[in-house]
C-alpha cells in the first residue's frame, strides 16, 4: 500500500486541477455552450489535455533525470517565448482578429502556459521523487526507468484531471440548456 500513496496522491493533484476553472472547463463549457453542442465542450479537451500533459511533462523529466535549473537561464527563455509568442500572434493582424476566438493550438498554448504559471508540475514533485527513487539509491536507477514512471504519473495526473474537468464543462453545459430552455 505504501508504494501506492504516490500515485494516489498524483491522482489526486489531477483531479483537484480538474476542479480549478483556471485548468480549462470553463474554456470547455464555452465552446459547448456558444455552438450548442455539448460535444464541442468535450472535443475542448484534448488541447487542454496536450498543453496541461506537456507543462507537467517538463518538470517531470526534470525531476526524472534530476537536471537542476538556472532560474536565470529559466527566467531569460520563459520571457523570450512569450516574446516570440506575442511577436508572432500579433504581427499583420488587426486589433479585432486579436479577440478573435482561440482555436485548438491557442487553447493548448494557453493550457500550457497556465499550468506551467500555476506550478502544476511542481505540485508533483513531492510524489514523483519516490516514485522515480524507489528504495534504490539514486546511482541505481537508469534514467530511462525513472523517465517512464515520471511519465505514467504525468498521464495518471492528466487523465484524472480530464475526467473532473469533462464532468465539470459537461455539467456547466447541460446546466445552461435547462436553465435556458425553462426561460
């Protein structure tokens, strides 16, 4: 029981992250409800799941092949994306295409940036270091094992966030065409 507190506890990190609006189910529960479709609010997920899986991703490799961060050198690439990012987005468009929806790629861009701004990765390192250590000592473990646990954790967390967060938009949606069908 002992080796599955960590999973448990990875499990659960994601399905607190499901809950937080900031993680993506009211992006979800927009799209559904602005084209009626409560599908659309599903299909919603899988950029928020790819952006979400591959900011956590990140720190869990980090924390798999034990790689210590300049938060300088972090910092200094952290702001040139963002950068580039605005640099790119904006060039030749004018201010009303700006505010234009987001399709898939800007949702997954801006699930990425979140979970990487609110730390979702970091949240897991308390369970992803004895996962990844095991009773062994840190010599022992070849890094291509400790990346592959680091990345089952990174799916056990995404797939138990993308379930609270499917229940949640599902919920949002379902509740609106009551609540607009009665008026």
């Amino acid at each position: 029981m002992e080796s599955l507190w960590p999973w448990l506890v990875v499990a659960g990190l994601g399905a607190i992250h499901g809950l937080n609006p900031a993680t993506g189910w009211m992006w979800a529960a927009a799209w559904g409800v602005r084209s009626k479709d409560r599908g659309q609010a599903l299909r919603a997920l899988v950029p928020i799941a790819v952006g979400h899986a591959a900011s956590v991703a990140l720190v869990a490799a980090a924390v798999a092949f034990g790689v210590s961060m300049d938060r300088t050198v972090m910092q200094v690439v952290a702001g040139g994306l963002v950068v580039l990012f605005a640099v790119l987005h904006l060039s030749g468009r004018t201010p009303k295409a700006v505010r234009a929806p987001a399709g898939h790629a800007g949702l997954a861009l801006w699930s990425f940036m979140m979970a990487t701004a609110h730390g979702a990765g970091l949240m897991l390192v308390p369970a992803l270091i004895p996962l990844c250590m095991g009773d062994t000592s840190a010599r022992d473990i070849a890094a291509s094992g400790s990346l592959m646990l680091a990345l089952a954790a990174v799916g056990v967390h995404t797939a138990a966030m993308l379930a609270v967060t499917a229940l949640v938009a599902s919920g949002v949606c379902r509740g609106l065409k009551l609540i607009l069908s009665n008026s």
